[in-house]
C-alpha cells in the first residue's frame, strides 16, 4: 500500500515537472509580448576590484545585450515592439552554488536543483518582480583569477549562471556570454565543437556562403567564436560581432518550418 502510494507521490511529482518544462518552453518562445530576462551581478570574492566593479554596474553597461537580441529577433521576423527586456538587477550578496567540474548526472541535477531554490532567495530579496528569465553573473578579480568555470544556461528552471570578468575592458566580451546563457534557456544548443572549440560547420558560422569561406568576421552567438582560418577561431569582443544563426533561429521559434 504505501509503496503504491509513494510511486503515485513520484509520477505526480515528475508529472508536474514535465507540465511546467512543457509550459516554461512555450510560453518563453511564443514571441506574443516581452519577455523579462533579470540580470544580477554577484561578485565572485571579496576583493576591491570585484566589489567595486560590481557596484558601478549600470543598466547602461549591459543595454547592449536586450538591443542584440531585439535586433536579431527583428531580423527573423519577430515584429512585436520589444522581444526581450534585458534588466539590471541589484547585486546579490550570497554566492551561487557551485559545481564541480567532474559533476556526474546526478550532482547535476541536485546542483540545478540548488541554484533554482538560490535563484528564488536572490530574486524575492531583491524586492522587485520576478523575471522569466534569471541569469546570475559572477564577476571574477581579473588579477586573481584567469580563466573562469563553464558558464551555463538551463531551459529547466530558466536559470543562467555566467561567470565574467570584473574589469571594465571586459565588459563587452562579458555580455557576449551572458547573451549566449540566456539563449540556452531559451532552447538554444552549442554550435561548437567541445573538443577544439571550433564552430560547427555550417550551423556554427555567422557567413556559411561566404566565398572564400576565411576568414570569417562575424560570430554564430551560438558558436561563441568566428574562425579566421580553418584552426584559428576567436571570440568576438562584442555583440556586434555576433549575430543569431538559422538553426538557433529555429530552436528558438523565432522561425518555423
Ligand atoms: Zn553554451
């Protein structure tokens, strides 16, 4: 008895999270009215450099991520007033769960699981709405730290963790990344190679028809680099070297077959 009790307690639960899966993914791509992503700077360590960036942040420095993805859009066809609404939210004082880098499945799970229950905490202390998207981007102390973990955006729970550099020559690049997370909640899908970091060919390029093919100036935002030549790919320094690709066009419905 209880056994059954339990499993019916388990499908109802799973049931639920397929609904919601089911209901985030359409009602964040049906491009009928805006869609609020919230963006909130936590600094990664509690160095002046971090701080300090993080509480000079201004809606200015991140304007020209909502402007990129609305111009994109509008290129597919989107002809709603503003797709997307890019805000800046206040700085968040806890730290993001972490993950670890040889996280198996379920460490990943129970990590997506923390960082949405995070997310909560982090949006209902910042005492304004909640947005439809939550990316949360962690500014490291460029002189501490040189390269920072994976990034990530997840569909399931429309959370983004970013992580970016606390320098003012970065910001650009930064908001490269952020755009990219937040088009992986989206439905987006990586359109590198893992391995070599090369962009797929052609879904990964930004000018698949261009003759000759290198190098090329322009970055898939999917791709998160342009080759120049057939082993050199470079990551663009901003959102106006990035452009959105059919295929990602079409994971995000702003096409349809
Ligand atoms: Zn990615």
């Amino acid at each position: 008895m209880w056994r059954q009790v339990r499993i019916a307690i388990l499908l109802l639960l799973l049931g639920v999270a397929a609904y919601s899966n089911w209901y985030d993914r359409l009602s964040t791509t049906d491009w009928d009215e805006t869609l609020y992503v919230g963006v909130f700077p936590v600094a990664e360590a509690d160095t002046p450099a971090a701080r300090d960036y993080v509480s000079r942040l201004s809606e200015d420095r991140i304007a020209d991520i909502e402007q990129f993805l609305n111009e994109e859009a509008r290129n597919f066809g989107i002809d709603i007033a503003r797709p997307v609404s890019v805000e800046l939210y206040p700085p968040v004082d806890e730290r993001p769960p972490e993950r670890a880098a040889d996280a198996g499945i379920l460490q990943n799970m129970w990590w997506s699981l923390k960082v949405r229950m995070y997310a909560r905490r982090a949006v209902r202390s910042s005492g304004r709405p909640t947005p439809q998207i939550r990316i949360f981007v962690i500014y490291h102390d460029p002189t501490f730290t040189k390269a920072v973990p994976h990034s990530v955006g997840m569909q399931k729970g429309l959370v983004g963790v970013v992580h970016a550099f606390a320098d003012a020559g970065m910001t650009r690049t930064n908001n490269v990344v952020i755009a990219h997370e937040i088009l992986h909640t989206l439905g987006a899908s990586d359109k590198y190679d893992p391995q070599t970091l090369a962009p797929m060919f052609p879904i990964g390029y930004a000018e698949p028809e261009r003759n000759p093919l290198y190098p090329q100036s322009f970055a898939e935002i999917m791709a998160g680099r342009y080759a120049v030549d057939a082993r050199t790919f470079e990551i663009p320094e901003s959102l106006d070297r990035a452009v959105v690709g059919e295929t990602t066009a079409l994971e995000l419905r702003w096409l349809r077959l």
